[in-house]
C-alpha cells in the first residue's frame, strides 16, 4: 500500500509556479485505520495518479469510526483550507449534515458516498447531497441468502454486529434479519462485537457456550468474521459451523478459498471513491447530476474467487 | 585521636543560589569522633550529602585514606567504605524492617533472598541499637519517629564502613536512647572507625566527640579538642554573638480560665484513662520515654486519632465545643504541629510562603481571594522573627535546610495565632540560639494568654519553660510536676515508673512489653 | 484583574508556548492556506469541549486524583441534553441544565465513593467510564439523535462578536480556574492537599469534601462539555468524547501539571488543548495518511514535554 | 517452590479472591451452561494475552509509573509478526522472535527516555501508544493479515495435556514474576525504588536502569502478547489491542497494585486478569446488549475494589 505516502497527491501550483485552476477534491473518509477505507482512499489516490493534470486529492480520515466530532472538524477543515469538492463516507447519517450545509454555503460541492444521509436532516437544511454508494442491507440480505441455501428452516444461527451506533451495522443486521427470516431459520444470538476481532472471539465463544446447537454466525463485518473462525477453531468444532462476513478484505480470500469462511460481500471499495469522485468533477465541469447513484455489491464466493 | 588522617577536606566550595560552602578544610583521623556544629542553614548537611555521594562539590578535593575521593553516587560512598545515616528520616514503607537494615546488600543464597540470614542479622542490629521489641519482619510503616531514627543508625552500621556519618542521629530520642547510641559510637570509634557526628545537642557532641568544627555560614570558623572548648564557647563560635539564654519573664498566672478539658480520655494506644485541664497562659510540657505516648496524647487532643472513650472539650468564653477531627480543632483555635515534619507538616513542592501560610490566618474563609501582599509582608515578619535562613519567600521549602523547615512549621502557627498550641518536639533540630529564640517566643505567647502543651524528649528544655509538667509512663500518666519541684531526676524516674513496674512484675498481661531504651 | 499580566507571568513558566508557536510555524509553511481566519475561527470553534474537559481534569491531577470518566460523561451528557430536547421536548435550556446535572451526578458519585470510601480515583473513574457509557447508548438506544439547528446556536459565532457563546464561555471557565487556583484561599487548599494529604490533614483541611468537590465539578464540567459538542454537532452522539480523557490528560500534562498532584497551571492545560487542536488541525490541512498522523501525534506529545522538562532543568541550574 | 503455598499467602492477603468467586457464582446461575468444562476452557484461552500485559503493568506501576502504549504495542507487535511470517515468508519462530524484539524495542525506548531524561511515564507512553498504533497500520498497510493454521497451534489446548502453550508460558510467567518479586534482590530493590526513590538512591540503588528495564520487559511481555494475540485470532490484526492498558491496569489494581508504586502482588494481579476474562465470557454467554455489558463491567470493577479496601480496613482495624 501507499499509505506511508503523503496523501496530499499533485502540486497545489502550476509546473512554472504559477498557480493552476485545477480543482481540489477533498476525500473524507471514516478510519484509515480500518482496511475497507484503506482501499478506498487507495483507490482515489491511483485515480488521482492517471488523472495527473485534472485534480487535486486531500484523503482525510478519523482515528476511529465512531469519533464524530473529528469528522465534523475535517469538514470545517476543508472548508478553511478551500477544497473545491468533498466527497465524504459520513460516520454518522445526521450529525454531519449540519456542516455540510456549511461546507454547501461556501460554494463547495458535496458528494455523499458509502453510507447514505439522512433524508429529514438533508430537507431541514434544504440540502440535496447527491449519493453513489452501495446499498448495505442489500448486500447483507445477498450474503444472508446465499448462508440460508446451504442450510435448513429451525436451524439456528447468531448476528455478530458492529458498533451498534453506527448506521452501517444496523442496515447489515437488519439485511441478514431478513435474509433469515425468510429462510425460516431461527436467530438466537444477536450481540456486539464492536467491529473488532479479538472482541469477536470472546463474543462467538460465549454464544458456542450458551447455544452448542448452533450452525452458523453473521458477522457485519471481515473482521468479525476472522475472530468468529478463530473461536469456532478453539472450541474444536472445526466444520461444524458456517461462518460468512462482509467487505471482501483480502485476509479472508485465503479463509474462503479453504472453506472456513463461506461468503462475504463486495462493495468494490477502491471504486467506491473513484465513482464520488468523477461524480464532484463531473458537477464542477458544470455536468448538472444531481440524481444518485447505487454502486454494485456483489457475493464473493468460493467460486467467484476461481 | 589515634593513627594517620581517614578524610582529608580541602578548600571544599559548594554553592546553590548562594555559595552554602566556601573553602572548607577538615581533616578526620583514624578512630575519631569529630563533631560538627553550627546554626541551622550552616552547611552541614550539604557537607554530608557531598561525601554520601548524594551532592556534587563545586570546587576543591577530598581524599580518604590518602586516595582521591569523588563518589558520583551514592553506591560509591558505599564501596569508599562510607555508611551515613542523614537527616531526613527516609525508610521504605513498604518493605520489611529486616529489609530496611540490609537494602545495601540483601544476603541471598542461589540468586534468592536469604530470609533467615536476614532476619538473623538485622535482629542482631536491632537489638544493639535498641529495637529489639520490634518483629523484623514487619514493615515500617507502623514505626515511631523514634524507632525510624534508630532504624537509620541500624541501617548505617549494618555494614562494616570505614567512616561513619551520622546527621542529627538524636534529634528524635530521649536522653536514655541517645546514651546508649553514643556508647556504640564511642565502641566503634574505639574499634578504629572514623565517625562525623553532628548535633544541635551542644552538651552531647562535647560527651562524644574528640574534636569539634564548627561551621558559621559555609565557613569553617574553628576546630578544636571538645576538652578544651565549652558549649558557651561553641555557641558564641557558630552565632558570633555571645551567649544566648532565654531572657523573657516568667509569672505565672495561676487564675486564668480552662481552656482546654479532657475527661476520661482513652485511645487505642493510651488505655488508662486520662483527666486533665489547660488553663489560658500556662505551658504544659510532657516527658516521658520513647512510645510512652506523649505523641499519641497530643494527636488524640487535635482529633487526629479516633477516642475509644472520653471528650476533650474546647472551652471559649463560657461555651463548651467537643473537638471531634482536626478541621474542629484548628477553627476552634487549636494548632498542632506534629514531630514528623516531613510527613505531617511540609508541603514539598510549595514554596516557603505557602508553607507558611496554610491554614493561613483565623481569619480566612475558603471562599476568600488571597491578599498577596498581606501575606509577603506576615511571611518577612516571620522570617525575621524565627531567622529563617532562605533565599526568598518564593523558594521551594524543600531546599531548605532541616532546621529552618522546622522554624516554617512553627511559623504556619503563630500566623494562624491560634489559642491553644499542641507542639510535638517543637525544637527537633533546630540550633541553641533559635531554639532560646523559640522559648522566648512561646514565653511570651503565654504572657499574652495563649496555652501551649509541648512534647519533648529534652528534659532540660521542659523544665526550662514549662509551668507545669506531666510525665507519661508505658502509656499512662503517671505524675504531675509544679514549677516549683522541677527536678530532673523526679522526673526521670517517674518516665520509667511504669516501665520498671513491668519489668518487676514479669507476668503482664500486655505482650507489648518495652524496655526503657524503646 | 489583569488578564496579561497573568498570561505572561504563566507564560514565562511555561516553556511550552514555544511548542506551540513552533507547531503554528510549521504548518503555516506546510499549507498554503493554515494562516487565514477560517483556519482561526474553525480551530477556536473546537477548543470548547476539550477545554472543558481539560480544566476539569486538570483540577483533578492537582489533588493528585485522575478522572478516566470524563469522556464518557461527556457522551452521556450530550445523549441526555438530546433526549430531553428530542423526545421529551423540553426547552433547550432545560435540556442543557438536565445535562449539566448528569455531569454534576456523575461526578459526585465518582467524588463520593474516591473521597468517602478511599478508593483509587483511577478505578472508580474508570468504572464510571463504562457505566455512563452505557447510560449513553441505553438513553439513546445507540442512536445519534438530531437535534437541530437551535441547539446550534451555542457554537456558531455571535454576531458582532465573531466568536460563539462555548468559546467565550470557555476561555471565562479558564480565566477563572486560574484565578481561583493561584489566587483563592480554595485554590491554595487544593495544592496543598495534592501536595502532601496527611500535612493537609494535620492543618485542619479536611481532604474529603475537597476531592469531592473537584470530582463534581470535572464532572460538572464533562456535562457542559457534553452541551457543547451536541451544540457543535448539532446532534447527541452516544459515542461523543471516546478517548478523550486520555488527550485530557495530554494536554495538562503538557502544560506542566504534574501526574502526582500538588502542581498544575490551568493557562497551561490551555495552552496544551491549543497545541493539541493545532496540531489536528494543521494535519488535517496537510493531509497526512493516518499512519503518519498517529506518528506525528505521539512524538509532538514527547517533544512538547522534553521542551518543558528541559526549561525546568535549565531554570533551576541557573 | 511450594506454588500452593504462594498461592494460598497471597490468597489471605486478597479479598479479591471472593470477588472473583462471587462472579463466577453469579454466572453459574444465570447460565445453563456456564459450569462446563467448554467454559474453562474458553476462558482459558483467552488469557494469555491479558495475563502477558498485566505483568508488564504491574511492574511498572510497582516503580511507580504507567505504562499506557502496552495495547498499541502489542498490536504493533502482532502486526510485525503477521507480515514477517506472510509478506517476508519467515519461518514462524524468527517471526515470533522478530515481534518478541519490536515489543523490546519500543520498551526499552519508553524506558530510555522515562530512566535517563526523567520523563513522565505517562506521556512518554501515551506518546509511544500513538506511535506504536502508526506503526502497526504502517507494518500491515492497516490491513489484517491471514497467518493461517500453523500460529494458531500455539493457542490450541496441547495434545496429553489439554491447555495451550501460551496459557502454560503465562502461568510460568505469573510464578516467575511473583517468585522474582518477593524472592530476589532485584525485586526488592523495585519495591524500594516504587516506595521511595530517594531512600532506594541512598541506599546505593541507582533506579535508572531499573526504570529501564521495567519498561523494557513491559514492552517484550507486550511483544509476548502481540505473538499470542496473532496466534489466538489466526491473524495480524493491526486494530488489536486498543483500550488494552486499561483493562491491565484495572486488573493490577484489583489485585492489590498500589498506582503510586510500591505496592503489588502478580498473583493479585493475575486474579484481577481472571476476573475480567470471568466477566467477558459470562456477559457474551448470557448475551445481555452492549450497554448492559457496560455497565455492569463498570460496576464490577469498582464493587472489586469496594470489598479490597473494606477487607483491608477491616484487617487493619481489628
Ligand atoms: N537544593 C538546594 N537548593 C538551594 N539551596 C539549598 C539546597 N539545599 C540546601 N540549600 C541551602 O543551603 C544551605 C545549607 O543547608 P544545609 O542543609 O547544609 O544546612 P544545615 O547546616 O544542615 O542546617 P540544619 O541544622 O538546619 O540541618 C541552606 O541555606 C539551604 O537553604
Ligand atoms: N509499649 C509499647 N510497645 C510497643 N509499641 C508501643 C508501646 N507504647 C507505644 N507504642 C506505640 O509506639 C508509638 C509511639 O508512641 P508515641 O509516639 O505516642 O510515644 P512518644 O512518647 O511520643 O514516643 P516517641 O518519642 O517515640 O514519639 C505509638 O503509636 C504506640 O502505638
Ligand atoms: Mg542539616
Ligand atoms: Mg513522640
């Protein structure tokens, strides 16, 4: 990766030092430390490299997804520092709309990405934040659909969440709700592992505990996933249980090419920027596109990874 | 005086803000005891902590045994075959008393402590220095002033140095305590070890020492055979001034008001209950030996220890308040000023001022803004009037010497200009003139009506001020003294009454025997 | 009073204005655009939460205390201002005076059980940074709650003043502690107490109703905090102020509080919440991956204190 | 070595002890399945890690300092493991040495700089916690890395003897910390330096190195930790480990460690670590919602010191 790179990609200033009017896009993204945004940004930063003369790129990210306040902070940031664009993967749905609407005000242009505003707050501001992202409870029901096909009506099975205050891991439970529900198949555990791996393992192996009867975990993410293998392995029941996730990041391709991980969903994160991206440039270009966008989410499977 | 000289000091320079010592030459033979004196701020201790390795000299040379010395720490005093018990008590709180002795060089047998040689050991320190009632397994948190000054001594005769550096080694014991640890200072000194001994106790050093310096403000002023010097002579060589005596006038008024009534008082260290009145304008000493509860009797009349039965009633104008805790106290015009300073009384990291100035003034509310400048004028006042040896008010109290953090302390109080003044070893090293100063001031503290009860294991100095004397005994109080029969003698013998009695009547119930020298 | 004099009386003991004059330095030549007023205004609009919580923390660290709760708090408070805004719909004010008493509970609990019962300020601080974590998802049933744009107002500069009612309000707060720390018989019984316990004691300061008190009021403060970030969000996040105990201690550390009591300047935990928002502002602006920030982040936090330490050493030598 | 007897003297001086049965009795009734032989077996796997990190902690809070960069560097530390043995392709133990090195390394530069520039150890390792987080995202490009099946041997029960290597080496570790800290000079003299440095320096005890050392171990056992940690998950996780000082802290505290140094027991300590693997497997087995969890952690965290202070001055008193 290149992430030990500075992320401010291009010269602010002309070859000749005479400042140029390309436009600067401001990508603010959640964590960089989780690899779903790494990708993302990453993504951004190789579309900003073959599309040299067109654009500036700042990648801005938070310490941890839930830290609110520093993404409101980034905004105001951007604004100071007099970004043409943001394209932003809010970390909250409402809270950050409020500097948007700032951001709106000083003639910035805003693309949403990733995790979709919240309609009531956009209308109380008279907003109209343009979105390209993929639809989380969609994909979540894909890969629920895909588990519920292996498997038979009353079996049981258990929801490993995210942190429950974020958005992103209420629509991914609520997709694989569905997916079971609809499958007939019983849900008896439903618990947050914070989006953290060692948390899931404490988590997975006290539901083994509790429920010995159970045939296979939902985790709202990969790395969930990764520690609910982990337990199923410590606890011996090796195949007994079918795990699947969410993400595709690349440290469960291996899992799923062994068979210990069943599926997870692709929401083409290094795309995922590069869309909101094109999509800023497009309206700076004067390209009025206003309407949304929805971004493939697709199953990854053993046979997708052949 | 025998054999060639062990320490050699010459042109010694060490200097803080100011200069603290200016050319200084001393020369320590073999088998010697040699005294230091002076006045608080002197330089005494900073000599000390420069040949313990503790300070670094600025300028001049010190060799021992005809080799340069210049330790860089500590250890290096050590391997230089220095031990040195300093003046500011230091033990580990949370290791055992065995532990204390012997930190320097833990006996261990295959990479492990050796707990039997080490107990061993220290029970055989102990019982030479006067701890032998002490378990040398406990910890130290539980020690008396007294019993930590001794551990001290224990600790730097625990092994076998060449010279002995001992700082205000009694400031903390009785007479009987500070007799025997000369008789093993004159023993080790006869054993060929060099010892420097330094005390405000003007009588002592001339019993022990063979010669004595004495430091007047950084400088070497004189050496002489303690023979053929008197404590006058001293005393004039370290001020300058001639003899200083206590000058104020002393009637007593005999009809003045209780103050202070405490009935049938008991704690859990003083079992035998205790009846007693303070009267405005007088001062009450207590004697006794070490552990015979002087301190425990001045912390149970300031709320500090729980009763388990009994009141000490405050009386003013007519109305009667039950001291429960020391917040009580101290509004009701009651002061304490407990025997460790270190821990009971500084405020490290504050300055002077600070010090000086908490609890602050009767007057003073929590909610008030501070009056600077009243507050520096009341601080030049006081430092004047106790002749604090510092640089200025602002200077952190840390770095003043022993004795003048000690006359801060008594400062904090006479600002607060409380009634009734509980002092537990108000004089514990501070040097001959300030301590007649400090009886002239607590005289004339009674003249204006205040009462002061003073604990105080220097007899000499009780009968010198003190109106009235009660003498505790093994944690009972045994005797009353008017001014009119002071009588040294009584009322040593009175001290060990009780201990006697026990030791008579060897079938006492109470397991924790003591012996007179505890 | 004169607020210069006791800027420049502090500054001098404080070496650390120059960490911080020098972090400006250096972002204003890494980023074209660090020296304007947005960039001003945006860092002074997020100094007044962590000053809140700072001043508090830094009162606590005085009488050798720690509060881990305060973020938490701070959530917790903000989830309780939304809800009484929100689902309840209280006034405004009344939703801020609900918050600001939780914070006030919360401490006093916490002050209670370290002053009372002589428990570790640093494990019931820290049971209490769970426990009104909790609190702060069940009150919002681990939602962000919008509040709107009323609540807003609180952080958005007045008019005519060009500075909003948390910033002003804050730097008052920081005016006064300072005041009452150097210049109050309270202030001094604070020190003292932190300075050495059992000589407090021994002077007739009772400890307990003091350390109680100062956890009250961190906490007091936490809920203002609280207030302000839902003002600035212009919503209540239960997960508000995660961490934030820890850049807290950061910053009064950094300005020359010590971590075992008995010493601490609140114009220098001031100072210290100034370098800590330059310093995430000035990265934000250059844009640096999160890797480097974190780098970035801890060595400024050592190299603040080498500066001061080194100052301390150099002053008392000479 | 008698370890029963060890066991059994610090049992009588730890109430805690009763905290600990109590919870597993609470458990017990409100799960079916909580007394299992599964049950042990989980929790056992589960603290290696913990139980590596708290030593460290208690350590260095016993010379009385902090060391919060413990969780970071673990992560770090995990992460140098996972790409030594995956992008490098190095066999498994010369990676496990490599992390066990990178732990050491980061200690001994908190220690360097806690010993030798007399820095407090609480900015000195806040600042090392930023740090050390940088540079595990940096080591794994913040991606987690699939070790596979050969590392996870190391936390699977052992054939014939039925609990794992790493539970077996952090038990040997307990016994070893406690023998070295009550049995030896070097453990005394820790003690002493915690208690009182100045006493301890007049004693010819120079506590430099001693810092040093302390916060070098604390970061190998933390590299120790990272190694099982990646062994435990399978995988390099760059995220693990964040908010790990606190739970180590916690658990010394409730196993008696004083936080102003001087003061601590390992055994206490690892009693502290049992509690709070008790704790998070029986709250995920009776699977109450996460601001339960919170909450009662908080509340159990301080009800442990509650009954440890209330037997300390039960047993002073009487
Ligand atoms: N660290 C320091 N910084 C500044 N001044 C110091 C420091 N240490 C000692 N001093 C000053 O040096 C002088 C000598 O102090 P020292 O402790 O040697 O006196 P002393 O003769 O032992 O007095 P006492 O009889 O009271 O113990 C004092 O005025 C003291 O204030
Ligand atoms: N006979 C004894 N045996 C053991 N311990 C004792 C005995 N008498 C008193 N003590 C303890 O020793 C401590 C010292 O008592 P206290 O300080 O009141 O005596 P003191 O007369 O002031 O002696 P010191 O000069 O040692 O301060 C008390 O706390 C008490 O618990
Ligand atoms: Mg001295
Ligand atoms: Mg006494």
């Amino acid at each position: 990766g290149s992430s030990g790179d500075s992320d401010h990609t291009g010269d602010t200033s002309g070859e000749n030092g005479v400042p140029d009017d390309r436009p600067t896009v401001a990508l603010i993204i959640k964590s960089l430390a989780n690899e779903f945004f790494v990708t993302m940004a990453d993504g951004a930063r190789q579309h900003q490299s073959q599309n040299e003369g067109a654009y500036d790129l700042i990648v801005n990210g938070i310490k941890n997804e839930t830290d609110l306040a520093q993404q409101v902070a980034l905004i105001d940031q951007m604004i100071a520092s007099g970004v043409d664009a943001i394209v932003i993967a809010p970390a909250d749905s409402k809270a950050v709309v409020p500097a948007l609407a700032r951001a709106v005000a000083a003639g910035i242009v805003v693309v949403n990405i990733d995790n979709q505003l919240d309609a009531d707050t956009l209308a109380e501001y008279e907003l109209r934040i343009p979105f390209v992202g993929p639809d989380n409870f969609a994909g979540a029901e894909k890969v629920g659909n895909y588990l519920a096909a292996t498997m038979e009506a009353n079996q049981s099975v258990a929801i490993l969440e995210g942190v429950p205050t974020t958005y992103n891991s209420q629509r991914r439970t609520a997709g694989f709700l569905k997916a079971m529900n609809d499958a007939g198949i019983n849900v008896v555990a439903q618990q947050s592992a914070q989006w953290d791996q060692t948390a899931a393992v404490t988590v997975t192996s006290g539901i083994l505990i509790q429920h010995p009867e159970l045939d296979a975990i939902l985790a709202a993410n990969d790395n969930m996933a990764l520690g609910a293998v982990a337990a199923i392995a410590q606890s011996g029941r090796g195949d007994a249980i079918k795990v699947v996730g969410f993400d595709n990041i690349s440290a469960v391709q291996d899992l799923i090419r062994e068979g210990r991980i069943l599926a997870t969903a692709d929401q083409h994160a290094a795309l995922l920027a590069v869309y909101g991206v094109e999509f800023a440039l497009e309206a700076l270009s004067g390209g009025a596109t206003e309407a949304d966008k929805a971004t493939p989410v697709d199953l990854v499977t053993i046979d997708t990874l052949k | 005086m025998t054999g060639s000289a062990r320490l050699t000091i010459s042109n010694l320079n060490k200097a803080f803000a100011a200069p603290v010592l200016i050319g200084v030459n001393l020369k320590i033979a073999r088998g010697e005891v040699h005294a230091i004196v002076g006045e608080n701020g002197a330089g005494k201790s900073t000599l000390v902590n420069i040949l313990a390795g503790n300070l670094r000299k600025d300028g001049g040379e010190i060799s021992l045994d005809g080799n340069i010395y210049e330790p860089q720490g500590p250890r290096d005093a050590y391997t230089a075959g220095i031990a040195c018990a300093a003046q500011e008590l230091s033990s580990i709180e949370t290791l055992s008393v065995a532990e204390n002795i012997a930190l320097r060089a833990l006996p261990q047998k295959n990479f492990v402590i050796d707990r039997g040689a080490l107990n061993a050991n220290a029970l055989k320190l102990m019982q030479r220095v006067g701890l032998q009632n002490i378990d040398p397994t406990s910890s130290t948190e539980a020690l008396s002033l007294a019993d930590r000054q001794l551990l001290e001594f224990a600790k730097a005769i625990s092994f076998d140095c060449q010279l002995l550096i001992l700082d205000e080694p009694t400031a903390a014991l009785t007479a009987p305590q500070a007799d025997h640890l000369h008789s093993i200072i004159a023993d080790l000194a006869a054993a060929g070890k060099s010892i420097i001994y330094i005390s405000h106790r003007l009588d002592d050093v001339l019993d022990v020492a063979d010669n004595v310096s004495v430091l007047r403000d950084g400088e070497l002023v004189v050496t002489t055979a303690a023979k053929q010097t008197s404590v006058s002579d001293l005393v004039e060589e370290m001020t300058g001034r001639n003899q200083i005596t206590s000058t104020a006038r002393r009637d007593y008024v005999s009809d003045a008001g209780v103050v202070l009534d405490v009935t049938c008082l008991t704690t859990n260290d003083l079992p035998h209950p205790i009846d007693l009145t303070f009267k405005s304008g007088e001062i009450v000493g207590l004697a006794g030996l070490a552990g015979a509860g002087r301190s425990e009797l001045l912390s149970a009349l300031f709320g500090l220890v729980p009763l388990t039965g009994g009141t000490v009633k405050r009386m003013n104008n007519g109305a009667a308040h039950v001291v429960l805790n020391a917040g009580q106290a101290v509004r009701n015009g009651i002061a304490y000023l407990g025997e460790d300073r270190q821990s009971m009384g500084l405020f490290p990291g504050q300055s002077l001022l600070t010090n000086m100035m908490v609890p602050g003034s009767a007057d003073i509310r929590t909610l008030q803004c501070i009056d600077h400048k009243r507050e520096r004028d009341a601080g030049t006042k006081l430092v004047e009037k106790l002749t604090i040896r510092c640089q200025n008010l602002t200077q952190d109290i840390r770095q003043l010497s022993g004795g003048n953090q000690q006359k801060a302390l008594i400062a904090r109080w006479l600002h607060r200009d409380s009634d009734i003044l509980l002092l537990d070893e108000p004089t514990r090293g501070v040097d001959v003139g300030t301590k007649n100063a400090i009886y002239d001031l607590l005289i004339s503290l009674r003249q204006k009506g205040k009462t002061i009860i003073m604990a105080s294991s220097e007899i000499d100095e009780l009968t010198t001020v003190c109106d009235r004397i009660l003498v505790l005994s093994d944690r009972k109080l045994v005797r009353s003294f008017e001014r009119n029969d002071f009588s040294e003698q009584d009322i040593l013998t009175a001290a060990f009454s009780e201990f006697t009695a026990s030791v008579e009547n060897q079938s006492t119930s109470d397991s924790r025997v003591a012996s007179p020298l505890r | 009073m004169n607020i210069w004099r006791l800027m420049r009386r502090n500054a001098e003991d404080n070496f650390i204005v120059a960490s911080l004059i020098l972090l400006i330095l250096f972002f204003g030549f890494s980023s074209d655009n660090f020296f304007s007023v947005i960039t001003l205004t945006t860092i002074l609009n997020q100094l007044p939460a962590l000053t809140f919580v700072t001043v508090g923390m830094t009162l606590v660290l005085i009488v050798a205390g720690i509060d881990l709760s305060v973020g938490s708090v701070m959530g917790f408070c903000a989830a309780v201002v939304g809800v009484a805004a929100v689902a309840w719909g209280l006034p405004l004010w009344m939703a801020c005076l609900m918050g600001l008493g939780t914070g006030l509970l919360c401490g006093a609990v916490n002050g209670l059980l370290v002053a009372y019962f002589s428990l570790p300020s640093f494990i019931v601080t820290l049971g209490m940074l769970e426990m009104a974590r909790g609190l702060a998802y069940v009150t919002t049933g681990s939602q962000t709650m919008y509040i709107g744009s009323q609540i807003q107002s609180l952080a958005l500069p007045l008019p005519g003043i060009g500075v909003s009612a948390a910033l002003i309000s804050a730097i008052v707060l920081v005016i006064t502690a300072q005041f009452v720390l150097t210049r109050t018989v309270l202030g001094r019984y604070l020190v003292a107490i932190g300075s050495n316990e059992h000589a407090a004691r021994m002077s007739g300061i009772d400890p307990r109703p003091y350390r109680l008190m100062v956890l009250a009021v961190s906490g007091a403060l936490a809920g203002i905090a609280g207030i302000f970030n839902a003002a600035y969000l212009g919503s209540a996040d239960p997960n508000a102020g995660i961490g934030l105990e820890l850049s807290a201690i950061a910053a009064a550390v950094i300005g020359g509080t010590s971590l075992m009591g008995g010493r601490g300047s609140i114009i220098g935990a001031f100072t210290g919440v100034l370098i800590i928002a330059v310093l995430q502002n000035g990265l934000a602006q250059i844009g640096v991956s999160e890797p480097t920030k974190r780098l970035i982040t801890g060595a400024v936090i050592i190299i603040a204190v080498v500066i001061d330490r080194w100052r301390a050493k150099h002053a008392s030598s000479s």
